[in-house]
C-alpha cells in the first residue's frame, strides 16, 4: 500500500526511513527529496527495480538513470579508470549539485539501461536522501514525474503524477526553496581523455574550473581535435546549431543529459 511520511517530524522520519529501506529491499520504488527536485528512486543493482522505476514514468531502456551514492568512497567501488581531475571535482563538489558520467565496474551486476559502459554519479546534499542512501546503499534515482512532465518539487506533487508506482513517498518539503526555480545537476563526462560538461546545470563552468582549468564548456572542443583537412571546423556555427560532440549535444550514455523537455534530474 502507498503511503506518505512527512519527515519533518522525527518521529515519522525514522518510521519513513524504515519503511523505505524496506520497499527498496523488496525491488520496490520510493520517492525522496534531492538537493535539485525529488527523485523516484530504486535499488541500483536490481533489473527488476529499475524496471520498475522506468515503467513508473513512462520511460524507455534507452535513457537509463544515474545513480545516488551515500558517501565518495563509493566511487571506486562503482566506476573505474577515475582520472585525478575527475577525483578533484567529485571532492570539491560531492555532496552537491554535480553528476560525473565514469566507466562503470565491468564486475557489477546491474542494468540501468543502455549505458554503453558507463554510469553517472552524484552525491546529493539532501540530509533525508543521505540518510536513506546509507541504509540502502547505491539508488538508481530519476525525477519523480512522468516523462514529459515538470519535475515535482514536493511529494505530494510526485504522487500526483506517479500515484500507486511508488510504495513510500518521502515528504521533505519544497525542493529546493518554495518559489525558487528547479535546476538540475551539471553534468561531466569523464570517460575520455578530457572533462566535458554535457549539461549545465547547479554548478557553474567558472566554478569547475577553479578546481580542473582545462573542463571542456557545453559544446566546446580543445584545437587538438579539429580535423586539420578543414580549416572552417572551429568557425562560427550557423544560427541554431550547436558545435560539439555528441555528448555536448546531450547524446552521452548513463546520463539524463537527453531528457525530454520539463525533465530535471536529481
């Protein structure tokens, strides 16, 4: 049966939290307030769960979810060939507002979807998700709405759209503040040779780079790899147009980067 905590009162916040670690345990979806919007999340390692998750908001294999993490030494545990740039950002920025897409560890096993070996992790600065996440372990979470829709910023407001999907609500409140505009995570992608941001989002470009100054910026590409055969691949793109790989343009695998307008990703 779906039931609603409101975990601003201790007494329901324990009781919350027990009851969701249970539905995670049972393959079961809950969702729970982020630092950016609430997110509907599912046990990481479970095909069956994320199913479930992708199933709740209409969503197909081929836009998998990124996954919650409770603390940074998770990092090693879930992702490998993890540059020192990359480290330096997930421990300036973790918890907080930033996603890093990684390799994931081949010796997993789960399947978030079609990630091509890859996967996205953040910690949230949220104390209700950091509480649960340390119960439950790694959560492959994604915003609590149905595709298409806005991102709910309150419980209530996720079961308006995902209804009996989910066996618990978690009840936190606004996020982020009542009347403030959601904002997604930024999104890096590490899994080559350079920092890339595939979208931006809570922390900003400047930001990152007073940590690693050589991030690539959404859609930029270092002289290095412009095709010398033609002189004109570094000129000014036609109005619309948007020069960059195909992560910039928002095609990178284990990422929300390609969700649908409305879509904000924890």
């Amino acid at each position: 049966m779906t039931t609603t905590y409101d975990c601003s009162t201790d007494g329901q916040r324990a009781e919350a939290l027990e009851h969701a670690q249970r539905a995670i345990s049972e393959k079961k979806c809950v969702v729970l307030p982020t630092d950016t919007v609430y997110g509907i999340a599912a046990d990481a390692f479970s095909p069956q769960a994320v199913t479930m998750l992708l199933v709740s908001k209409g969503r197909s294999r081929t836009m998998p979810p990124p996954v919650l993490i409770p603390r940074i030494n998770a990092l090693d545990g879930l992702a490998t060939d993890i540059s020192a740039e990359a480290r330096k950002l997930a421990e300036a920025f973790w918890p907080g507002g930033l996603t890093l897409i990684f390799h994931a560890q081949p010796s997993l096993d789960w399947d978030l979807g079609e990630t091509k070996g890859t996967v996205a992790l953040r910690m949230p600065a949220d104390e209700i998700a950091q509480e649960l996440l340390t119960l439950t372990g790694p959560l492959a979470v994604s915003s609590a709405n149905r595709t298409g829709h806005a991102p709910a910023q309150t419980a209530a407001a996720a079961r308006e759209q995902l209804a009996d999907s989910v066996e618990v609500y978690l009840e936190g409140g606004f996020r982020p503040a009542e009347g403030a505009d959601a904002v997604p995570s930024t999104i890096v992608d590490a899994t080559g040779p350079r920092l890339r941001v595939v979208r931006n989002g809570a922390v900003s470009l400047d930001q990152l780079r007073e940590h690693v100054p050589g991030v690539l910026g959404l859609g930029e590409i270092p002289m290095a790899e412009e095709d010398p055969a033609e002189p004109d691949a570094a000129a000014e793109p036609a109005d619309g147009e948007n020069p960059g790989n195909d992560a910039a343009n928002g095609d990178s695998a284990g990422a929300d980067s390609a969700a649908p307008a409305g879509e904000q990703q924890p």
